[in-house]
C-alpha cells in the first residue's frame, strides 16, 4: 500500500460515518494520476496554499479599509482564522480536516481589493454581477496555474462556491466552513472595531456577552463548543439560545460598525478607483497582462478585466491607479 492508501483507510476507520472520505470523491476536472503520498483532500489543501492569489490575500481588506496599524484583519489572516477554527470543529466530530481545511483556504480566493466595498462596485458595473464567492471558483477553476486552474475535487470546488450563498454545501466539512467563517470575521471584526475605537466593550449588547462571553476568545469558545455539542448526523448546527445571541451580536455589528460613517469613510474612494479602472481597461485591453488578453479573445473584454481588477491588492489597485490618472511631477 502507498502512504496514501493507508491513510484513506485509517480515514475509514477513525473517521465518523457522516464524514467525507477522500476516496469517495467525486473527483476533479480532469482526470489525473492520484499522490503516493497525499489523499486527494490534503493534495488540494497544498494547491491552494501554495497558489498566487492565496499569497495576495494578506495585502486585501478585510473590513477596515487601509489602517494605520499591524494588528488589523486582512483577508488572509481572516482566512487563516476561519481554516483553524473549522478544523477544530470537524477535529472534534471525526470529520475530514483536510477536506474542511482545502475549502477554509479557498472560500475567500476571488476576494476584491477594498473588501466588500470593492465586491459592491464590481457587482455594479460588471454586466451579469459580481459575487466573491462565484469568483473564488473561479479562481481555482481557470484562473490560477497559467489559466489551467488548480484542477481541484468537486467537494473542496463545492465548498468554495457555497460557503456563502443561498445553496448549502453538499458535505458536512463545508457546512462547518460556512459557519466557522461567520464565528472568525464576526469576532475579529468586534477585536478590530475596539481597537479602531468605534466600539467600546460597553457598547457590546449585554445579552450577548452574558451568553456568549466578554472577550475575543470566550465568544470563539462558546460558539465552537456549542455547534460541536449541538452537531449530530452530519448536520452542523448551534443551540437555539447561542444562535440567538449569535445573530443579534451579528445585527449590532451590522447597524453599528459595518455601516459606521469613520470605519467605512474612506469606501467610496475605493469604489471610484476600481470603477475608473475597470472603465479603462474596458477600452485599453492591451494594458492588461497577457493572461488577460488571452482571456479577452476567449471569454470578452468585461471577463477578462473583472478578473484583472478583482484579482487586484489594495496597494496595486492604488498603485495603477495613481499611473494612470495621476499627474507626473514634470522636471526639465
């Protein structure tokens, strides 16, 4: 046997009935020879991990748009966040880690620049919409590897897709993704908001901290605990009571940070610079990269820039915009 066929079977043997097994896949894109080492689960964790738009989530917004600060959020240390706390929940009931953890990874690849306003301005001007969760696929599907894709499982491409719509995910390890990245960005977006001084500790409903804790990590502790505990059958689920709580903390968040006049000052700037540049490149294709022009002659020129722009950092974004619209200091 190869080390990954004796890990596939103690898979079967210590994992819980209603967890996916690699060798159960439904398998991938295209056809390819299996790792004599991996199970095809951790082979797409590594693919993920190891790919260029992961490496460019640690300069995107996560919420709070350009802060003056190490200690904020980005996109990768939320993806970082959501990959170890489903980890912990599919650990403790015999799920398959490395299928959640590939799909963790992976749920915020086609992420925008500027976070969610950046997503809001492509989703206005790109013809048919724009969705991360759509672009992540994406992502992974086409865009990635030289525009041959990462050629990943159907269950971790499954889990990227849905862990945010309105369809569920058809494994339980995706179902954990979804709630796990719900439990990370709402507690870090409370530790960011108290250190960016929009929120006091005070202000955090009373109802709330009484059942799911005053800190950062007594909240994490309480909602994991509580959907491990409340978990059966391979369905993944809270208790009434914590659920409750759970979305009154995450209505607060939403009337009181999300839509806060200093936190979100600064998002219409960055829906203006993606506009402009997505405009621009709509008639100047040929200042795209060649990947781009490529996909320009295979799939048109609103396709081809939408990928540009959202596959785009914060700082590049600024970056290109400055070259383009920007005047040089001129110097004889």
């Amino acid at each position: 046997m190869t080390i990954r066929e004796q890990r596939e079977a103690l898979e079967k043997q210590q994992l819980s009935p209603y967890a996916t097994l690699a060798v159960h896949s439904r398998g991938r894109l295209h056809e390819e020879e299996p790792c004599p080492i991996r199970t095809a689960f951790a082979r797409d964790r590594d693919r993920i991990i190891h790919c260029k738009a992961f490496r460019r989530l640690k300069y995107k917004t996560q919420v709070f748009l350009a802060p003056l600060g190490d200690h904020y959020h980005t996109r990768m240390t939320h993806t970082l966040e959501v990959a170890q706390i489903a980890r912990t929940i599919a650990r403790a009931l015999r799920l398959n880690e490395d299928l959640t953890e590939a799909i963790a990874l992976g749920h915020d690849l086609g992420h925008t620049p500027f976070g969610h306003a950046g997503e809001r301005a492509l989703d206005a001007i790109h013809p048919g919409g724009f969705a991360h969760h759509r672009q992540s696929l994406r992502v992974v599907d086409r865009l990635e590897n030289g525009g041959k894709g990462l050629n990943l499982t159907f269950e971790v491409r499954n889990g990227i897709l849905n862990h945010t719509s309105g369809q569920m995910p058809v494994t339980s390890e995706g179902c954990i993704v979804r709630v796990a990245d719900r439990i990370a960005y709402l507690n870090h977006d409370i530790d960011d908001a108290l250190r960016g001084g929009i929120l006091t500790d005070e202000e955090v409903p009373w109802e709330t901290r009484y059942i799911l804790g005053r800190t950062h990590s007594e909240r994490i502790n309480t909602l994991v605990s509580d959907t491990v505990e409340n978990s059966t059958q391979g369905k993944i689920a809270m208790s009434s009571t914590v659920e409750k709580a759970f979305i009154a903390l995450r209505q607060f968040m939403f009337e009181y940070v999300y839509t806060d006049a200093v936190a979100k000052s600064e998002e219409s700037k960055a829906e203006y610079i993606l506009t402009q540049l997505y405009q621009y490149f709509l008639s100047h294709t040929d200042g795209l990269h060649s990947e781009y022009r490529q996909i320009c002659e295979q799939d048109g020129n609103h396709l081809a820039v939408c990928d540009y722009i959202a596959g785009m950092t914060d700082r590049f974004a600024v970056q290109v915009y400055h070259d383009l619209f920007i005047p040089r200091a001129w110097s004889k």
